[in-house]
C-alpha cells in the first residue's frame, strides 16, 4: 500500500461506534483571542493586477530590488508549480533558491542588483534548500525526479531512475555546483532541516520531512506504508534522520528513523481536546442522564481503531543552542528535545480547533515562546479573503512553559486579499532587533507582513509589502514562499516573479537604532529552520535601541530618558576612564531605575549592555 | 464496507483503462523533448511547448474528486441549521471553504487543459443557501458514469444525515465524514498507482495535500468521536 492508513480499518472502526440519540449539547465557546482586524482603508486593498506590472502597497520598508527569474526557469506565460521558486538559504554573498525544476544561486553582494551566478536545472520539488560549509542539500519529493535530474519526469510506477529524498551537492565553486550523493527516503523529501551537534563537530545531520504517500518497498527497500499494527517498520509516525559525516559525505545515510508521532493520544494541550471535551463531557452526561430515564444502559464504549495521529511531520525548526525543535506535524505541533539529534524525542504535543495544518515553527530568541503557523489549504488556496476566518490560517504563539505550550494568541495577515491571491500563513525568519521578538513572514500573494510578537497574546504589524493578484479573475500561483532576514536585508523568494530584495524604513514601529542595531548581527551561512541564537556584539547602538524602546512603551520618565542618551553621547565621545567611569555610574542608576519602572526587563537590558560597554 | 470496497475497485479499474487509453496522447512524453537545435528544452522552454504530461487517470480523477468534494460542500452546508455542536460548526466551516476552493482548483487544471468541467455547484443561487437543499440535489451527475466515487455518502445515507438533529447530526456528521474522506485517500492511492499519473507538479501537490490535509482531519474527527463516546468517569483533562 503507498497510502499510510488501511482506510478499511477506519471506517470498520468508526461504523462500529455505537450512537444514540441524546439532546444537542453547546460547546462552551473558546476565549476570544486576539487578531489583529483589517482594516478597509488598508492600502493592500485593491491593488491592480499584473505579473510583473501589478500594484504594489509598501509600509516602512524600501524595496531595495527585484530580479526576475532566471531565463531557465522563466516561461512565456505563468506555469504553475513546475517553474515556481520555492524556499531560500544562504551562504556568504550567495543566496540559493529553491525551484521545483532546480536551483537559482543568487550573487548578493549588490543586494540593489542580484545577479544570477548560476542556474541549475534539477526537477525533484519542493527543492527545499540548506547548506552547511561546502555542501548544499536539496529536497527532491514528486514522482517526476530523475537521479540524473532530467526533467522529462518518469512515468513508471516503480523506477530504479527515480528520486525521492535528499541530493548533496558540493558548492565549494559555487557558480558551478557540484552533484556529488543522494540519500533516497521514503516518502521523498517534502522539506528538510539541517542539524548541528555542539557536541559533534565530525557529522551533521538531516530531518527529512516527507508529505507524500510512501514509495513502494519494490522501488525502495524497507518502505511501508502500513500501520505500526501491521507492521513494526512501518514509515509512519515516525521522521527519518539522516547522517551526513563531514569527512566524506558521499557516504550520508539514513541513520535512525525515531517514531517521534507514536502514540499520540489525547491532545496534551490546548484547543481541540479542552474546548471538545468539555463539550463531549456534557453531552455524554446528558446521555447518560437519558439513558437511565429510560432504563437503558449506556453502550461500552468501542475497541480502539488503528492508532491514530500525525503520520509525519511538515517542517521541524531546531534550535540547537536551547536543545529544542519546533515539529509542525499535520494535526499537532510538536516540542522536541534533540540534544542527541540522532534520536529527538517528543516532549510535548500541542492541538488547535482553529489550525487545520501546522506547517512551520519559530523560536523566539531566548527560547521563551514558539510561533507555529497553519496552512491551510496548502498554500496553493485564497485563504486569506474578507470571507475567511481570521483564526485559520493564521500563526498561533505559545510560551514554552516547563517543556509544555501555554497558548497565548493568534497573528494573521491583517490585509483582506482577492479569491485569485494564494494566501495564507508560510515561512519567516526572525529580525534580530535586540529587546523584541520581530519577524518577516511570507504569506505568498498577501505579500510580506512584518510584525511584533514580543507580546504573544497581542502580535502587531509593523512593516510589510504586497503587491496585487497576479490575474483578476483567475487564480494563478504566485506570491512568496519565504521571507528571510540575512545580514541586514529581508530577502523574499517569489514563486513566480522572482527574488526581492528589502530594507526596513525607520518608523515609530522601529527607529533607525533599532534597525542598525539588527545590522549587527551577522552570519556565515543562514539556513531558517537551523535556527541560530542570535547574539549582538557590544555597541552604542545596542544601547539607543534600548533607550528608544523604553521611550516607545514610557518605561521611564521622558526626563530620565533624555538624561540617559545625555550620557551615552558623552561616554561615546570621551576615551578611557573617562568613558568607564561615566557608563559605569550610569550602570548603576540604571539598576536603581529598573525597580521602579514599568519595563523593568528592558531597564536590566539597557543596564546590561551599558555595563558590557564599560568593560569593553 | 465491502460496497466501498467495490467501489474502489471499479474506479481503480477505470484508472487503469484510462491510463492505458492515454499511449496516444501526444503530451505523455516519456523522454525528454527535444528542440529543433538538438538542445536540451530549458525548464521554462517545456513548459512555454505545454510538454508536461497528464495522463486520462489525472483528468478522470479531477473529475471525479470534483463530484467528491460537491457532496462534502452539502454536507457542511447543514451544519449551521441542524443543531450541531461548536466543535463540529468549526470543523465543517473549513470544510465547506476548503472543499470549495479545491474544486475551484480542479475546474481551473480542466479548463486550462480543455478537458470537461463538471460543476456540480453550479445551481447553488447565492452560496448561501445549503441547507435549503434537498438532500438529493447534491447527489447529481456524480460523474464517471453516475457511479459513487469511493467514501461518498450513498442517497439513503445522506437522506440519513438530513433528517438527524443535534448530537445524532453530529455523530453521524463525523461517521460519515470520515468515510466520505477516506474514499478520497482511496482515489489519491489508486491515481498513484496508474503509470504516468500525477507526474504534472500541479497534480502531484494537489493530491499529497488532499492525502495529508484529509488523512489530518480524519484523525480530527475521530478524535472528536471518541470524545464523545469515551465515559465520563475517564475524565478529561483540564
């Protein structure tokens, strides 16, 4: 069987429940969370149509510039999902992007006009991207892959030509990449996340997420698609980790394939099970209540089915320096703990009435909170309508509470789009301003949203870009499939128009010390999902976006504030134990006015970096 | 049981008579096409030559997954006007849109390819009036010859739902449900299994996301029914 679930022992199971007939029972409505409401005079609204020439909406951000698609993967007309670009990582002055029908390398060095330094043609999808060092691995998941990556597809039902799984490529010259081994799974590679172990500078590793049915045992062997019940090995439930030895990684295997989705019962947490339980809970008293009226027993209840639950996982961020990962995983998202990456184990398991799909997870910096996001529909539907819920398809955010998830709000797009724009929550990364948890989100044809959630239950829009549909009567797929923060720009990949470039616009939402101290950060190498701690060096401006922050939220005085940028521009401007001795004292006033104030966390910030400042 | 079982295997049978009519179709290249300079095609040169293949499996599965998803939309559209609980409101409210949208997906991948369109919504008026439906009129053309498409509700099941109310409607709601979706898993493996199907991108996503987004709410529902079902005195989580 390709398909995971015998769907006659389903249905067997469920035929055989035993019902009947009670008084309708109300379901306690959930609390009202907090969404962020369109608004109708939002300049998103009503944008003119075009491929490369619709309207655009832009809100305290720059757009620094866009490149079309290179000429292999830009057709005459919209081609749908064959051509569309997809996820981005990146490497120095590189960006790779991901293309169902390849890769495009991007040359970054001139953000205002990226050039194509190579690309490669490789049908496989979703063409996930990661890289670590020299080595660049791509996702390859469809029945079309080739191991020669043609692009004439394969139409055998079993084929010894065909991929599914991981290619490794070596980009040591990265204008001509090399394809150098392949790792086959068994249900492809949908998405994937690269692993690092602090404690294992010799391997890396590999969580394959596979969404498609499972491949025959004929064409891969040790494949099955039938449940743990029928047999042991079965693929489902469980995600496979591939080892990738540094030395030689031509020789990167399938080192464990841990059953991180087995026996998954009762949601653990939140949503679903809470809101239907207390309503199954009533009703069941009800009927029980009925029941003995009328002098019946109640039935017992019925033999437990196949087991049941997410059979895989969509994306998995990890956070190495706090041991963690975030599993998006169908019905549930997932806590894990994976300081042995080889062997991640469930902590915790969170459910939602309102997430149809959990797709992705970010981690707020200091590993506080978790952001999922739901998309529903695939992200190949309008899912972001006056019309649609506000609820579905949105982020929901958690506080990771003693390894388990205390829910805390939704976010989604605040802009209402046409029923021809693709929409709903997708990929983001953080922006690494110190004191906030802001990220950049793509929401494909409902643009790029930037927002605020370092106060989870109230997520706020501060930035974003959108443009129009890309047809106004028919839906054609467009939009962008991430958009990444890396080393001072956002970069957004759009599946059919190519690869933009932005920079944040100081505004009262974020001043320009804020934004420069985001610029400090920098990285070698970024792939999202391998989420890094972000840590900012030592610096004045560190401090003023401190400052800047307590005067957005009057967590002192407007006096004290002044009289604290009085004494960082004098401290700045002074050299030696003048400079010490003046951050020093005003160190220690700092603490003193962190008792008193109303943001005293951030005060401690401001004292902190002001303290470093000293010290430097 | 074994009636939907039937089903699967008459539709699997009429994939494979399909696949097997599609030799001639000029599109189902099964090596690379080749320009007149000898070249390899570039990726967008195949696509601008409308060279990605289908086969007659992918366009009968459209249209059969069309009539499919109709029935799902009636189904939800009951919801709000036969007492069923919050939970199942929610769970149906995304159905109807999602199912909605899908078959706005499929009709666009026909309509592009100039292949029949089935539009089984079409008499709805405003979209606004589900529950005003007979319970038959959903039930009409189901498409690859009048036949069920595997997990849909038969006529005496869907007169069955119509005239439940409250918890009844809900359990019978979710039961139905539940086979109404795994028939459309069945559909999804028995595509797989036709050589040369699903090989247009478009295809192969649309149907991994009908296998996950439906193999997901599978799981919701069941859930939900075991919730009901489960006794008081095992106690449910605060």
């Amino acid at each position: 069987m390709r398909l995971g679930y015998s769907s006659v022992a389903i249905a067997m199971g469920v035929l055989s429940a035993a019902g009947c007939a009670s008084s309708h029972a109300a379901a306690t409505p959930s609390p009202s969370p907090t969404v962020t409401q369109s608004s109708s005079t939002d300049a998103r609204v009503g944008l003119s149509a075009g491929w490369f020439n619709a309207g655009e909406a832009i809100w305290n951000l720059k757009k620094v510039s866009e490149n079309k698609p290179a000429p292999a993967f830009l057709p005459k007309s919209p081609a749908g999902l064959s051509l569309a670009n997809s996820d981005l990582t990146f490497t120095g002055n590189y960006a790779i992007q991901g293309n169902f029908s390849g890769f495009t390398v991007w040359d970054i060095s001139n953000p205002a006009h990226a050039t194509v330094a190579d690309a490669y043609v490789c049908r496989g999808s979703q063409s996930d991207v990661s890289v670590y060092k020299n080595l660049l691995f791509v996702s390859g998941e469809e029945l079309g892959g080739r191991l020669d990556c043609g692009i004439q597809g394969d139409t055998a039902t079993v084929s010894p030509e065909r991929l599914r799984g991981i290619r490794i490529f070596d980009i040591s010259d990265i204008r001509h990449p090399k394809y150098i081994a392949n790792v086959q799974t068994c249900r492809g590679s949908h998405t994937h996340t690269v692993v690092t172990d602090p404690n294992d500078p010799n391997n890396i590793y590999i969580y394959v997420s596979g969404s498609a049915p499972v491949r025959p045992a004929a064409e891969l062997a040790g494949c099955s698609g039938a449940t743990p019940q029928q047999d042991p090995n079965s693929e489902l439930f469980r995600i496979e980790v591939i080892q990738v030895p540094l030395a030689n990684p031509a020789k990167a295997h399938v080192i464990s394939k841990p059953d991180i989705l087995a026996h998954l019962g009762a949601v653990e947490h939140h949503g679903e099970t809470p809101a239907d339980s207390i309503a199954a809970a009533k009703l069941r008293a009800e009927r029980e209540a009925a029941a003995a009226r009328a002098g019946r027993t109640m039935p017992q209840r019925r033999p437990a089915g196949p087991p049941t639950g997410p059979v895989q996982c969509h994306d998995i961020t990890v956070y190495p320096a706090i041991g963690l990962a975030g599993g998006a995983c169908a019905g549930y998202g997932v806590l894990l703990d994976i300081r042995d990456p080889a062997h991640p184990r469930r902590l915790f398991a969170a459910s939602d009435t309102n997430f149809s799909f959990w797709h992705s997870a970010t981690f707020s910096n200091d590993g506080h909170k978790v952001l999922f996001s739901d998309e529903w529909g695939g992200g190949t539907q309008p899912r972001c309508r006056a019309t649609d819920d506000p609820h579905w398809g949105a982020d929901a955010i958690f506080t990771i509470d003693h390894d388990s998830l205390d829910f805390d709000g939704y976010y989604k797009l605040p802009a209402p789009q046409t029923q021809t724009e693709n929409c709903v929550a997708h990929n983001g990364s953080l922006i690494p301003v110190p004191g906030r948890d802001i990220m950049a989100q793509a929401w494909y044809q409902g643009g790029i949203s930037v927002f605020d959630w370092t106060d989870p239950a109230h997520p706020k829009e501060i930035a974003y870009f959108d443009r129009g549909p890309m047809n106004k009567d028919t839906l054609y797929l467009a939009g962008y499939w991430s958009a990444y923060w890396y080393n001072g720009h956002i970069y957004g990949s759009e599946i059919a128009r190519g690869f933009d470039v932005f920079d944040l616009a100081p505004s009262a939402n974020l001043t320009q010390n804020e934004i420069d101290a985001a610029k400090l950060v920098h990285f070698d190498q970024l792939n999202v999902q391998d989420q890094p701690k972000l840590v900012w060096p030592t610096a004045f401006v560190v401090a003023r976006a401190y400052v800047d922050q307590l005067t957005r939220d009057n967590g002192l005085s407007s006096a004290r504030l002044s009289a604290v940028s009085d004494a960082l521009n004098r401290a700045e401007k002074a050299s030696g134990a003048d400079r010490t001795s003046t951050l020093a004292q005003l160190a220690t006033q700092l603490d003193n006015d962190a008792q008193s104030s109303s943001d005293s966390r951030r005060v401690k910030l401001l004292a902190g970096e002001v303290r470093a400042l000293a010290a430097k | 049981m074994s009636k939907s079982t039937t089903r699967a295997a008459a539709l699997g049978a009429l994939l494979v008579a399909a696949a097997c009519s599609t030799a001639a179709r000029p599109s189902s290249a099964a090596t690379a096409p080749v320009p007149s300079n000898n070249a390899p095609m570039t990726p967008a040169q195949m696509a601008d030559a409308h060279a990605t293949p289908y086969t007659r499996a992918d366009v009968a599965f459209m249209q059969g997954m069309i009539h499919h998803h109709a029935q799902a939309v009636t189904m939800a559209g009951w919801v709000p006007t036969h007492g069923a609980s919050a939970p199942v409101k929610t769970l149906a409210g995304r159905i109807n849109v999602a199912q909605r949208d899908e078959i706005a997906f499929m009709q666009r991948w026909l309509r592009a390819r100039h292949e029949p369109t089935p539009d089984p919504l079409a008499h709805e008026m405003s979209g606004h009036d589900m529950a005003g439906m007979s319970g038959m009129s959903g039930m009409s053309g189901m498409g690859a010859g009048d036949t069920l498409m595997p997990g849909m509700l038969t006529p005496e099941q869907m007169k069955q739902l119509d005239a439940a109310r409250g918890a009844e409607f809900d359990r019978l709601f979710l039961t139905f449900m539940i086979q109404h979706h795994t028939g459309a898993l069945e559909m999804v493996q028995h595509l797989l299994a036709v050589p040369g199907a699903a090989q247009d991108a478009d295809v192969f996503r649309f149907v991994s996301d009908v296998n996950t987004d439906q193999t997901t709410e599978i799981d919701r529902m069941r859930k939900m029914l075991a919730a009901y079902d489960a006794s008081s005195h095992q106690g449910t989580r605060p």
